[in-house]
C-alpha cells in the first residue's frame, strides 16, 4: 500500500469525479448520505471516503477503480481509465497505477502515477508524434500501395507468360504426339511390309522350284524320248540285218510273218515321218533368241534371256497367277507398287520414334513445370510472383542476412532454409544447413508494410530456428485512418 497522497486525489476528484472511472460510468459512485453500495454486491455499504482510499472492501473490487489495492480482482477493460486530454483515453491494469513507473505508452497524462506525483502529463508531445507518424504513415501507405500496384501488374506479365509458354510448349507436344503417331503407323506398315516381302520371298522360291521340277520334267522327257529313238533305231537296224539276209527256203513262217510286219513297219514309219516336226530345245531356243517383233525397241524389254527354261518360267507364273485372289489383293495393297522394305529402315523409323519419345518426355516434363506454376498460389493477387528472383540484404549484429523471396535465406554463407511454403503474410524457410548439435536451419519471415524492402529484424527464439521481420510493399493494403492510428505506439524514451 503506498502513502495517498490526499492533496492529488481531492484534485483529481474534483476535475473529474471518482478517479480512475470513465465519464460515463461516474454516475455508477453517486453517493447518498454520505454513503455508497459495492457495484455487483449492494448488500455491502461503505462510506464514501472507503472509495479508492488504497484497501479492498468490496468482493467486486468496485471500490476501489483508481488504485492496485483490487488489481487482483479487475481486469484490463475494467481498468484504470486515463482520460488524456487532447489524445485518446486509455485504460491501464490497476496493478500499474501508482506504482512508479510511468505508462506513457496507455496514460500519456501520468494520471495513472496521481498519487506518487512522478509523471508530468506528457499528452501535448505523445499527440504530436502520433499526428506525424500518422501523415508519414498515410503517405508511406500510399506510397507503398503505388509500388505493389507496380508489382502486381509485374505479376500479371509473369504469369501471362508462363500461360503462354504454357500454350506453346503444350501446341509442340500435340505436333510431336501426331509426328509420333505417324512414325509408328509407319513403323507398323514397314514391318508388315517387310513380313509379306518374306512371304512373297518364300512363295517365289516355292514357284521357283516347281518350275525347276517342270523344266527338268520336260527335259528328262526329251532327253528320254531321245534315248527310247536310239534304241528303236538299233532295234529297226537289228530286224533290217533279218529282214535282208534271212534265209526264205527254211520256211520259217514266224520269221517270215515278223520280217513282213517289219517292212509294213517302215513303210508306215516313213510316212510318219514325212509328218514329223524337228522340234528341239536348242533349235527352239535359236528361233526364240532371233525373234524379234516389228518395231522393237530393246529398251521396253525386261532383259531376260529368251530361253526355253526362261519361257517355261514366264508361262508357269502366268499360271500360277491365274489362282492368285485378286480382289481381296486389291483391298489390301495399295495400287502403286511398294516398295521393298529394309531393315536399316526400319531401324531409321525406331530411332525416330525413340528420339521423338524422349523429346515429348522432356516437353511433358517443362510444360508440368508451367502447369504447376500457373495453378500455385503467390499470395494475394499473385504478388509473390513480381519478387521472383528479388533479394533483401541487411547486416545484422555479426552476420550478413540475405532473403531471396521465393527462393532462400543466408546468414553470411550458411544455408537458413530454402522456401516451402507462404502463409498469410508470413514466408516459411526449411531445410537449411544441420545446426551443431542441434536442427536443421529454418526460418519464419513476417512480412510487414512498407515502401521499401527492408530486414527490421531478426532473433533466434530457439536454436538456429530464426524469425524475420521483413518491410515490403507486397504486403500493403489500404488502410482507414482508424487502423494506422492503432499501429501507433508510444516510444517513451522518445518523450
Ligand atoms: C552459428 C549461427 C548461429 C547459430 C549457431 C549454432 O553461429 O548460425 O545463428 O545459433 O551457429 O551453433
């Protein structure tokens, strides 16, 4: 309990009633008769001189409003009211007043120290810096908003183009998707044309060999029906050496009836022939190779030998042909002919389908990147965007800070944190350099509203987990005049 000072309070009370009480409630310490009922307990009645006389009568602590003897019943909006002539009231904890110290910062009057007298009222100055902090607040605002305004239309820009490098890589995946689905038709066509050409392969080899076997057959023949002519002709010159030089008077009649089935024979043989044709394959071959029709030109001939096998050939293909399902071939194969298809070139088509897959893996890849980047949010109005690549340098106490908006903090050379992730006003920094002893770096920057970019401060609450207080324009938005002057606080070493 400190020593009233009684001079002070009958001052007090007689300019402005029961001290300690705003204007409006003063009518709640109206005394009648000399006395007056605690507030919440009227069943308790005290004399008038028991009202902020420094001891605690009332279970409400209403008793006592201008002194610490009830702070540990009243709370802070049932405080001590300061009424701060010429600024704004302001209530103070009841276990400040008179304690000593003065509380500029809520009682620029010093009315909160009534009784030990120690603080002038200092109001004149505390409104004169709060009239200037407002007006270089107001303009600083302003001012700022002008440079957010700036940034957000920086924003705008960036994103517009990642939208349209967005467009652009997504136009060339759709090129490379329809390139890609050419080359593999193509793909799919060369192999299947390079199965056929194997068919058609074997097929010609089997037609082939049966035209050998039909050539050989042929010749066989002849060169049989040659050997068969030559024995009949040792045979006729055996049965000519009977027929001239038998003996008759033997009267042999087998012998006879044969010798004249013999010459019956020859005569019949000499009129066949009469009628004979002298074909042979070489004279056939000679009369091939010297044909030669009107007006020939050598050059509209397929160079191909006209020999009998030759012929064989070309007329047993002609045959074959002739069985060869020509409607369905006709569906299938288109009308000019194919060409045939290499291997090397269909390895060329599997290289170029190989190279145009990695390059549409590369562009899906890029364009998830721009994808990714148009859906991310960058803070109100996609600001973050227009600091991409900004930094914030400030040397602080021993070290070198560095804040890279959207990338990372460095404390001198050391690692704090890279960016993961932006709250309200406020960006998270993690995964920085394995403290001795301790965690990995990290760190929160809380940014504040300002024209220019600015590190305010920086502390260390735990072990290398760092907090920041950044001044920026990103984070500025139009403030009442209301707002600015509650950001006001009195510095009182300034007073
Ligand atoms: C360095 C700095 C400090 C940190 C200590 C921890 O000195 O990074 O901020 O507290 O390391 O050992």
């Amino acid at each position: 309990m400190i020593l009233i000072n009684w001079i002070s309070l009958a001052a007090l009370v007689a300019s402005q009633g029961i001290i300690g009480v705003k204007p409006e409630d003063q009518h709640l310490y109206k005394v009648e008769n000399g006395k007056w009922a605690c507030l919440l307990d009227p069943s308790i009645v005290l004399d008038s001189s028991q009202i902020n006389d420094d001891i605690c009568d009332c279970p409400d602590g209403s008793d006592e409003p201008g002194t610490a003897a009830c702070s540990h019943l009243r709370g802070k909006s049932n405080g001590f009211y300061c009424a701060n002539e010429g600024y704004f009231p302001g209530y103070i904890e009841n276990f400040k007043v008179n304690d000593g110290v003065c509380d500029y910062d809520i009682c620029c009057d010093g009315s909160d120290e009534w009784a030990t007298g120690k603080c002038p009222n200092k109001c004149e100055i505390v409104k004169q810096k709060f009239d200037t902090y407002v007006e270089n607040r107001k303009a600083e605002i302003s001012k700022a908003l002008r440079i957010r305004d700036q940034y957000v239309r920086k924003a705008e820009r960036y994103k517009a183009a990642v939208v349209k490098n967005l467009e652009n890589i997504q136009g060339e995946i759709t090129g490379i998707e329809k390139q890609l689905e050419n080359e593999k038709k193509k793909l799919a066509d060369a192999k299947s044309r390079a199965e056929q050409s194997s068919e058609d392969e074997s097929t010609t080899k089997q037609f082939s060999e049966l035209t050998t076997q039909l050539q050989n057959y042929i010749k066989d023949s002849i060169a049989s029906q040659k050997r068969s002519l030559s024995t009949i002709s040792k045979l006729e010159s055996l049965l000519n050496d009977l027929a001239e030089n038998y003996n008759p008077n033997y009267n042999d009649a087998s012998v006879k009836q044969c010798v004249n089935q013999f010459r019956e024979y020859i005569t019949g043989k000499q009129e066949e022939e009469e009628k004979k044709s002298d074909f042979s394959i070489e004279l056939f071959t000679e009369k091939l190779k010297s044909f030669k029709p009107s007006s020939f030109n050598p050059q509209d001939y397929i160079s191909i030998e006209p020999t009998f096998d030759n012929m064989v050939h070309h007329y047993f293909m002609k045959f074959v042909n002739t069985f060869k399902p020509k409607a369905n071939e006709e569906e299938e194969k288109p009308n000019h002919p194919q060409a045939a298809v290499t291997n090397k070139e269909i390895v060329a088509i599997e290289k170029s389908i190989e190279k145009l897959e990695k390059e549409l893996h590369s562009k899906k890849a890029e364009a998830s990147i721009y994808e990714e980047n148009v859906l991310k949010v960058f803070g109100n109005d996609d600001i973050l965007r227009a600091v991409e690549g900004e930094w914030v340098n400030r040397k602080i106490g021993e070290y070198n800070y560095k804040i890279g908006y959207l990338d990372s903090i460095y404390q001198d050379n050391t690692l704090v944190g890279r960016l993961t992730g932006v709250v309200g006003s406020t960006l998270h920094f993690e995964h920085g350099v394995k403290c001795w002893n301790g965690p990995h770096r990290s760190a929160h920057v809380d940014m504040v509203c300002a024209a220019d970019s600015r590190i305010v401060s920086v502390s260390e609450p735990e072990k290398c987990q760092y907090r920041f207080l950044l001044e920026t324009p990103i984070v500025c938005e139009d403030m009442s005049e209301e707002q600015i002057a509650r950001e006001f606080k009195v510095d009182p070493s300034e007073l």
